[in-house]
C-alpha cells in the first residue's frame, strides 16, 4: 500500500509547500489579488455548512408547525436584513440583491405556508424558479455571480435558523489579535460590514468569488489586502496559522520562515513609508516638472467619501456616482424615488463639500447599478448598451424616464457661482441620444440661456461605437466635455467581461488603446476647428479605474488626458507621479504603445521607458522608491 505524505498531496493539487521538525508545515496558494498590497496576522476561519444538500427538505409539515417556523424566519430576517443594510455604504452597489432579498424573503414565507414545507424546501424552490435558473446559467459572469449571491444568503439563512452559524463580528472580538486574516470557502454578503468594519482585519482569503462580486468590491473600497480563487489547498488552512498574504504577486504563504517574515514586515514597512512620502505632496500642485498641470478628481459614492477627498487635496469631485443616493435613504432601500426636494438638498450638500468643481453622472442604469423600486431589467436588456445607460432614461416608456427627469430638474435648480457643476450621461452612443437629453435640459429651464450657461454638459465615451461618432458629438455646441470611462471602454473594445472569472479584461489590451488613440486624435482635431471659431474648447477627461495604476495613470497623460478622477487613495502617488516627470516626453510613449501587440507588451514597454528616464536623470529618481513599490497593482 502506498501511502502519501500531506507534503506529497499538496504537490498533487498544485501548492507547493515544505516542512521543517517542530514547525507546522509552510505552503504556498496561489490566486486572483483583490488590492494588491501585502499583509500578515494570524488565521480565523469563518467556517459554516455551505452545502445546501446537507439541510435536509420536508413536506406536508402541519399549520402548527408551519407557524413556529414562519414565526421563527421572520427574525433570522430581520438578522440578515439588518447586515445588509449595514453594508449599503460600503460597495454602493447592493441595491438590487437587497431587492432580491425582498422578493426571496415574500416567496420563502409564501411557499412555506402554502406548500406546508421547512425552509431548506422553500429556498431550493426559490433557486429553481425561472428568475434564478436564467442567472445560474447566464454566460455573463456578472448574472452568474448574483446567483451565487442568492444561493450565500440561503445559506446564512438555514446555518442562522438551525443556530450554528458563525457570528463575524463576534468572533473577531474574541479572537484577541491585533493583525487578523480572515479566511472563508466563501462570504455572505450580509458579513461583510463585521469584516469591513474594523481596522483589526488585514486581509481576507477567499476559496471562491470573483473580482467583482460585492464581496470583493466591499474589500477593496476598504482598501483591505486580499485574494479570490484559492481553489487549491485552500482545505489546509487552519485558524491560528500565520499567513502572509502578497497582494502584487498574488499568492499566499501559509505558515512562513522566519525569515520570510522579516522580509515582508520590511515590505510592509516599505509599503508605510511610500504612503508617508507621498502625502508630502500635499502641499505642491500636480504640476509637471515643465510646469504642466494635471487635475486630479476623486470618485465620490457618497457624503462620507469627502473627508478623505479633502484629506488628500483633490481639486474637486470628477464622478458623483448618483444612482446611490437615489436607490438608497441613509441605507435603507427607497420603496420609491427620492423627491425633486429631496435630491437637491443631497447634490447642494456635495458641492458645498466639494474642494472644486464637482461632475454628476446622472442615473446609469446597468447590470450591477438597477434600482430597488424598479422591475428589473431582463437579460437580454442588459446585454444590449442600447438599452441601458442613457438609453433606459431616454425611452418615456420606460420607468427610468421619469426618474432622469426628476433628476435632471433637480441638478438644473442648483445655483453656485462660485463652483462649475458638471452634469455627465452616461454610455452615449449616438449624438441624437445626447441632443434628445439636451432637448429635455431645454424643456426644463426655458427660455433661460442664462441658467443654461451655469452648467457643463457631456457624456461619457464608453463604447467603440461612442468613439466612431465622436466627430459628430463634438459639432454639437452644447458638449463642452467628455470623460473616458475606461471600465466599459476596455470591455466593450477586448469583448471581455469586466464580471468575467475566467478572464480579465485588460486597460493595456491593443484594442483598448487603439480607442484611446482615436478619442485623442478626434479631440484634438475639434478644438483646433473650435479656437479656430473661438469657441470654447472641449475638456478631456477620465474617471474609470484605468487610472488608479501607475501604468493605467501614464498612459492616460500619455494620449493627452489631463483631467483624471481616480479612487481618493491613489491621488498621493499619483500625484507624486506628475511632480516628478516631464511631461512632453510621454509623447514618446504614446508613439511606442503604437507597437504594442499584447497588454503583457504594452506594460513591458512602459516600465523600460520609465526605467531610461530615471536613468538619464529626466524623471526624479524618487519615483525609483515608489515604481519598485508599484510594480504590481494599485497603490495604498
């Protein structure tokens, strides 16, 4: 008989590992990293029954016994309830599964009563209604992630209802370490504020989940290290381990040296004092060392997402993403839309708030951005960019056109002059979208060119098909700005899902920067037509994650992007960044990308263009420190 060491079985699945007399066994996991950044501490596992076949279906209970256990839900709901709720502020995106909630937590009771059943019963029902079959078996990641979602909160709520589920919050208070790991097959939604909610925790692994999901999302606007995927040996992970986790080269060790240990404590150290050192900019403008000027914008959610935009000296607010108000109230999901009163007194708050110049997107509807009160559009909508974005809003049959109107009468009643107020559509694809939108400003002011003059108007240049019009977008008087909006840009150009776990869809794909070419040429052929005219020039700018890398953030300056929103936690380095170089060499750049046949190329060619300038003394030498820190993600 043959018999395998755990060492020996652990090469099986692919994880390499070693062990050493007195010391429990080191291995490695490798994974997808939710923010690259590197973190240490001890272990808790978040362990929970996560298999629905293992809860056991009855029928034909009794009305007596269908009452205890209704009555007995109704309080586990309320328990479920309540977490999500919590967590509203922290991804802004959980509008439409707390919808789905409702709608599950109604059928559940229904479908118990009714059919005499307990809750497993119930909840495997709900997943084969027709809704939830169409999501598990959806090709779009996005849809199929959602069910996965539905199919956590069954689970919480049968480990909730038969009393051995694991209270996060609880267990992080007792487990008494100041540096925690946490650990979990898989998250329910509804934990994630426990997770989010305290500085104690340093990182969560993940055995499944994608990037996306709102579980990631939640963990990265936390700025939280973290990694997905963990397939392999994921099962050998015990609480009390030690594990490092390293965010840029996306794996984790399990149980390390001494030695690695005092290697990644310097790194963290490191990663302390480029977070220190680029604070210090605070204080300078993002100029070039040529003098040249780059606007650095923050991306608000919400009014507790200012703080830090002031913090790090942001020159004002380039993505108020508005959806988020208007599906929620203090987090609570809106059983209708907030009054015309009621939005003008949350968008007057934001810009008294803001530090410059603040960009509304109005209400964008997408797969991941619905709104509770409202029907959920049907897959083949959603797949169709014609009919979400401002398409959604502009069609009066839809429900959403009433709520745009609602919304745009809300912003046009603001009065600020002291402050540019920017309204953005969002996902145009044709100019006659943005001349009907324009049709409806009109309608609402009148015959007020005066009160027209105190706004911006444009749209946001997320889609190939937008870019091919872009020339006749830009003979419209009334466009005095475009934003690129790179998340949906880079899918729509690479035709990956940005939702996707198979793949990613990447900013540097050849595809993407061929679109970012032409947005550059068509800009600057219309504004030398428009000082020609002496008109008013086109305003360029950006606000979609491209710009939170290094990589992404040069080659955004590179085709001419001077105007960029990023996340509040980058603006430090990026605006070390600026201070730091020349900004007429990145035509240098630009020219080389054009060679770029693989995103693996285009970086390739940007981190040796950075590297021949430090050396020829072009660029600071301090960028060195932070470029060797930055390497491999976003920074902190």
């Amino acid at each position: 008989m043959l018999l395998l060491s755990p060492l020996c079985v652990l090469g099986l699945f692919g994880v390499t590992g070693t062990a050493s007399k007195g010391r429990p066994e080191r291995f490695e996991i490798r994974g997808q990293s939710i923010f690259p950044k590197y973190a240490m501490g001890r272990v808790l596992v978040i362990k929970e029954e996560n298999d629905l076949s293992s809860f056991p279906c009855r029928i034909g209970l009794s009305d007596e016994e269908v009452e205890a256990k209704t009555a007995r839900l109704q309080r586990v709901f309320e328990r479920v309830g309540q977490a999500l709720t919590d967590i509203a502020g922290i991804t802004g995106e959980l509008s439409g599964l707390e919808g789905i909630f409702g709608e599950m937590r109604e059928f559940l009771l229904d479908h118990m009563r009714e059919q005499k059943t307990n809750l497993a019963s119930a909840i495997n029902a709900f997943l084969d209604t027709e809704a939830c079959i169409a999501l598990k078996n959806s090709s779009d990641a996005k849809f199929s992630s959602i069910y996965q979602d539905i199919v956590r909160l069954g689970l919480k709520l049968l480990n909730i209802y038969r009393g051995n589920f694991f209270d996060v919050q609880e267990e992080i208070s007792k487990y008494k370490r100041r540096d925690i790991i946490i650990a979990a097959e898989d998250i329910c939604p509804s934990d994630l504020a426990a997770l989010c909610g305290t500085d104690s925790v340093k990182g969560v692994l993940r055995k499944t989940g994608n990037l996306m999901d709102h579980n990631s999302i939640g963990i990265r606007n936390k700025g939280c290290a973290g990694m997905v995927s963990l397939e392999k040996g994921f099962g050998n992970i015990r609480s009390d381990n030690y594990v490092i986790i390293d965010g840029h080269r996306q794996f984790i060790i399990v149980n390390p040296t001494r030695a690695e240990i005092k290697k990644y404590r310097a790194l963290i150290d490191k990663q302390n004092q480029i977070e220190k050192m680029t604070a210090k900019t605070r204080n300078r403008p993002a100029k070039t060392k040529e003098e040249v000027t780059i606007d650095l914008y923050g991306n608000v959610m919400q009014e507790e997402d200012l703080p830090l935009l002031r913090q790090k000296k942001a020159v004002g607010i380039g993505l108020v993403r508005t959806e988020a108000f208007i599906a929620k109230d203090r987090g609570e999901s809106r059983p209708s839309p907030p009054t015309k009163e009621d939005q003008a007194v949350y968008y007057e708050d934001i810009v008294y708030a803001s530090p410059g110049s603040v960009t509304f997107r109005t209400v964008d509807v997408s797969k991941d951005k619905q709104l509770p009160f409202v029907i959920p559009l049907s897959e083949n909508n959603l797949s169709d960019p014609r009919k979400i974005g401002i398409g959604a809003c502009l069609d009066m049959s839809s429900p959403y056109y009433s709520i745009f109107r609602d919304q745009l009468a809300a912003l046009l009643g603001l009065d600020f002059r002291n402050k540019t107020i920017k309204i953005m559509f969002p996902l145009v694809l044709e100019p006659r979208q943005l001349e009907k939108a324009m049709g409806m400003v009109s309608d609402i002011i009148g015959n007020n060119p005066k009160k027209k003059e105190r706004f911006a108007f444009g749209i946001m240049v997320e889609h190939p098909e937008t870019v091919a019009n872009l020339p006749q977008f830009l003979e419209n008087p009334d466009l005095q700005f475009i934003s690129v909006g790179t998340n949906d840009l880079t899918q729509y150009s690479t035709k990956v899902s940005r939702y996707s776990e198979e793949k990613t869809a990447n900013e540097l794909d050849p595809r993407h920067l061929k679109q970012l070419a032409h947005i550059y040429d068509h800009v600057k052929t219309a504004n030398e037509k428009r000082r020609e005219r002496e008109f008013s020039e086109i305003d360029l700018s950006c606000c979609g994650d491209m710009g939170n890398t290094y990589y992404g953030f040069l080659t955004l300056l590179a085709y001419g992007i001077r105007k960029i929103s990023i996340a509040t936690p980058f603006i430090d380095a990026a605006r070390f960044i600026v201070q730091n170089i020349v900004f007429s060499d990145l035509a240098i750049l630009r020219s080389r990308l054009q060679d770029a046949t693989t995103p693996e190329m285009a970086r390739w060619l940007i981190d040796k263009f950075i590297e021949e300038k430090i050396e020829d003394g072009s660029w600071d030498g301090g960028l060195k420190k932070l470029f060797g820190h930055l390497k491999s993600g976003v920074a902190t």
